[in-house]
C-alpha cells in the first residue's frame, strides 16, 4: 500500500463531495432533524386533549368537577357547549377528542350521599389518546370524589366519609373497541401515497435530467404543459389505484369499516395527490442529481410523518410542533380520510380541512408549475 497514493485518493474523494454543497448539506441537515423529531414529537404521553364540556347542573359542585378536569394536565377545556350535538359536530370535526356531560341533579345526589354519574365520550378514531385519555377521566373523577367525601366528613366532624361518589360512564364513539388497525388503515392511504408518488415524480424528471434526456425533449414542439401532463399524468393514475387497494385490503383483511361517502373519498385523495405531485415536482426543480433529490424528499416527507398524527398522537408533542405541523399537507389528509371512513361524516363537518387541503394543492403546484416552466426556458 502506497501511502502518498492512498492520501491523494482520499484527497480527491474530499474534493468531489465537497463539489457538491447541496448534498453535503443535506447529510448534515438529516441527522438534526431526526433527532430534533425523535427527541420531541416521539412520544404517547398524550397531554391537553381538547374538552367540551356540557354542564346542566350549573352548581358551585359541578363547577368543582369541571375545574378539577381543567387544572389537570391531560385536558384543555376549549368549549362549554349546551347540547349533545353540538358536541358530536366539535368530535366530528376533529375540534374536540372529548366531552364531559354533568347531568342535572350532580349535586343533589352528592349532598345526599348517593353516587352521582357523570358521562364522558370519546373519540376512539384515534385509540391511543382516547385509551389515554379514558384512563385520566377515571382517575380525575376518583380524586375528585374522595376529596368532596373527605370535605364532607370534615364539615360534618365524622371520621367516615359519607358514602357519595362520582361514577364515570363511558362512551366510546366510531371505535367502541378501540381497534388501532381501524385508525392506522385510513392513514396509510396518504402515507403510501405521500411516500411513493413524491419519489417517483422527483425521481423520474431529475433522471431525466442525468442522463441527458430532457434536452433532447425541449428541442421538440412539445410545450413544458404538454411534457407536465404526461410526466404526472401516469403517477396520477397509480396513486388513485393504491387508493383503492388500500381501501379493498384494508376492509378485507383488517375488516376496517367504511362508513362514509367513498366518491368523496376519492375526491379528497385526488386532492391530496395533487399536492404531493406538485411538491415532488418542486423538487425536481430544485435538484441537479438522484441523490439530492433523494435527500430533499427525505426532509420534507420525515417531519410530515411525525408532525402529521400519523404515527404520534398531536395531543402529545410541545405546541411549537403542533403549530408547525399546521404546514404539512398530511396532516389535514388524516384528518379527512379518518373523518370519512370512521365517522362517516360529510362535507359539512371537514369543509375547513378541505379548504386548508385544497389552498396548500393551489399554492404547492402552482409554484412548482411555475419553477418546471423556467427550468425548461
């Protein structure tokens, strides 16, 4: 071994990566953001789950009740609702994952010793922070109870506290079972799509680009709209297939139910297919080899799959993160998707969601339509 040799090969090699800042920076930007991701977002124990709450007893007893769930920090009282439906549409549309009902009467039967119960309904689309948040309502109830025995008892100069309680009836809604295979199935749709679809567009007009090929089309009459539409027109048909793959396996193996609209489905996935496209498109613009755009996928396609509540429930992370999670496409898709095959709901309950899905589409492909064009002038 000829060591002068072996340091001018090494030398040479330092060189050609560092030719390729991009690249480099990139491998350096990786490591970061999985730990910052792993570090924050990695975790189940499930905190400020949003609460509505319906009190129809309105005593200083039921208030006591309803502060003990708010000085909690597994709860965040976000609405006091005066109805059942009112708080079906907030677990609907995804603005409340939980809901306490304090019936009239609560008081009377604590000042007479008898058990007063109480519900408390669940969102069970999501089974980890509903099993979570099952757990806490349990426990707040409990210890909330023994104290107002032992004020009782206090008040009363007994050493016994009186025999009153608070007994929590459960009600868990569109997962009664808590079947986490009925929420993960729903969320693989965009998952798969994401994953796939952004890679393989970014992939396809990037090789092009290596191999020299592109410039042999842009000297034909072909236009930059007309070779778009039939470089995305192929992956648009390959998403809407793994749609429905998905969907069909998923209710045949894992007897995942189906309870809303699937044409409205499938128009929410094509929506969902047009920004992925439009971001793998993005970065075919902004990639001169296979590996950056290998790299550039990655670090958009990782924060999207911790900050979306596709594998970490949302309630669990900082708020920063669920602020930033608000800039990821994937992040309304679940909700979309979770909302029509679980709930069954419509239009009328995920129209904000849908707004939100389809504005980032607009925005993500127009600037990649724009940024294609260019490169190919």
């Amino acid at each position: 071994m000829k060591i002068p040799r072996l340091l001018s090969m090494i030398h040479k090699e330092f060189l050609q990566i560092l030719r390729d800042p991009r690249t480099l920076g990139l491998t350096f930007a990786m490591p970061l953001m999985q730990l910052l991701l792993l570090g924050f977002a990695a975790t189940n124990d499930v905190r400020n789950v949003p609460l509505a709450v319906i009190d129809r007893d309105r005593t200083p007893a039921s208030r006591g009740l309803v502060d003990a769930y708010r000085n909690a920090a597994y709860f965040h009282i976000d609405f006091d609702v005066d109805s059942e439906a009112e708080l079906r549409r907030l677990v609907d549309n995804g603005s409340a994952v939980a809901g306490l009902i304090i019936p009239p009467g609560y008081s009377a039967l604590l000042a007479a010793g008898q058990t007063s119960p109480v519900s408390f309904v669940l969102d069970g689309s999501d089974p980890a922070v509903a099993g979570t948040a099952l757990a806490n309502a349990r426990a707040i109830a409990q210890a909330k109870s023994a104290s107002q025995q032992l004020a009782a008892a206090a008040e009363a100069g007994q050493t016994d506290p009186p025999g009153g309680s608070i007994e929590v009836h459960t009600q868990v809604w569109y997962n009664p079972d808590m079947v986490s295979a009925f929420y993960m199935i729903p969320a693989l749709i965009g998952l798969i799509l994401q994953f796939t679809l952004t890679n393989l567009t970014a992939n396809a007009i990037v090789r092009e680009r290596e191999r020299g090929t592109i410039e042999q089309l842009i000297v034909t009459p072909i236009t930059a709209a007309e070779m778009m539409i039939a470089k995305l027109t192929p992956f648009v048909i390959i998403g809407m297939v793994d749609t429905v793959e998905v969907l069909v396996l998923g209710v045949l193996i894992f007897r995942v139910p189906i309870n809303g609209s699937i044409p409205l489905l499938l128009l929410l996935s094509a929506l969902f297919l047009a920004t992925i496209l439009g971001i793998g498109l993005f970065v075919s613009t902004m990639a001169q080899t296979l590996r950056q755009a290998q790299l550039m996928t990655m670090l958009i396609i990782l924060p999207s799959q911790f900050l979306s509540g596709l594998i970490y429930p949302l309630e669990a992370m900082p708020k920063t993160l669920q602020v930033i999670s608000y800039i990821f496409p994937l992040r309304y898709f679940l909700v979309l998707s979770r909302g029509v095959i679980l709930k069954g709901v419509g239009v009328s309950a995920l129209w904000p969601n849908i707004l939100a899905l389809a504005i980032f589409a607009v925005v993500i492909m127009g600037a990649a339509v724009s940024r294609f064009r260019k490169s190919l002038d």
